[in-house]
C-alpha cells in the first residue's frame, strides 16, 4: 500500500511514493512480545535448573572423594562426619569395607566402596545427560528469542523504502 507525502517547494509540487516493507500490525506485534516474555521465563527456570545440576555435581564428586577416604581408615578411628552447613560432627568408623547408599525413597543399601563409588558415577553422568538437554534447550530458546527481536525490531522500525520520486507542476 503506497504512501504519499507532499511537499511544497517554490512553484513545483514534488510527490514522494514510498513503499511500507514488513510492516507487522499491532496485534502480531503484542503476540510476538507475549511470545518472547514467555520464552524469557522459560530460559530463566532452565538457568535455575542448570545451577542445581551444577551444585548436584560439585556434590557427587564430593561424595565420591569420601568414599575414597573412607575405604582406606582403620576400623573404630575418629573422624569427623559432616552433618550439613558447614557443620561436622565427631565419630568412629564401624566398617571401613562399606557404606550406606540412599537409592531413592529413602531406603539405604549397604554397599562396598567401590560399587557405591560406581553408584555415584553413574548418577554423575545421568545428572550431566540432563545438563547437556537442558543447555541445548537454552541454546534453542535464544535462537528464538533473538528471531522474535530482529523481527520486532524490523517491524517497529518500519522499513520504510522510497520507491520513486516523481515531479509535478504546480497547477493554477
């Protein structure tokens, strides 16, 4: 749909015919902005999700380290045991040779060393599956948001082109 703008000038009359490109009008507009506020949160909870899965890993490698410590202490030596926070209490080891493995419910499983040292390692690598799927969500998240932002941007910038530049004479 072609615009017109006139502009007088001495005694000629300069017609300007311009072109609207990509004009989006308001209701796409809003959709896309609702769209991309929508896909904000979302990449917010995935950043969450991905600092958790950060923190489970730092503590599994941590629990692997203990396990190690443990598999190598004398039966009935003193040993601080860490209650949480930052807080330890003193104890004894009763059985070096294992250890007690939460497997979910809350039901604990005696376990050697070694096998709840695999425990620990094969949960570190299901937890870095579900960091690898939720980076690449957030990777598909900002492709989408930055599309929604170029064609906003284009749109409210209007892409206005001139088409043509025609001169009239001034009629009496």
């Amino acid at each position: 749909m072609p615009l017109k703008y006139s502009e007088r000038h001495s005694s000629e009359i300069y017609v300007l015919h311009y072109t609207i490109v990509n004009i989006m009008d308001e209701k796409e507009m809003q959709e896309h902005l609702v769209f991309y506020q929508l896909l904000q949160a979302t990449f917010e909870q995935l950043e969450k999700q991905m600092m958790a899965v950060q923190k489970k890993l730092v503590e599994l490698e941590a629990t692997k380290m203990a396990i190690l410590e443990i598999e190598g202490v004398e039966k009935e030596k003193e040993i601080l045991l860490p209650i949480g926070a930052g807080v330890y209490g003193h104890g004894k080891i009763a059985h070096s040779d294992r250890v007690l493995v939460n497997v979910g419910a809350n039901v604990l499983i005696n376990k050697k060393p070694d096998d709840a040292s695999r425990f620990v390692e094969e949960r570190k690598r299901e937890i870095m599956l579900a960091a690898a799927k939720v980076e690449t969500d957030m990777k598909q998240i900002v492709e989408k948001m930055n599309e929604i932002a170029t064609k906003v941007n284009e749109a409210s910038a209007g892409k206005i082109t001139e088409k043509d530049h025609i001169k009239v004479p001034k009629s009496n």
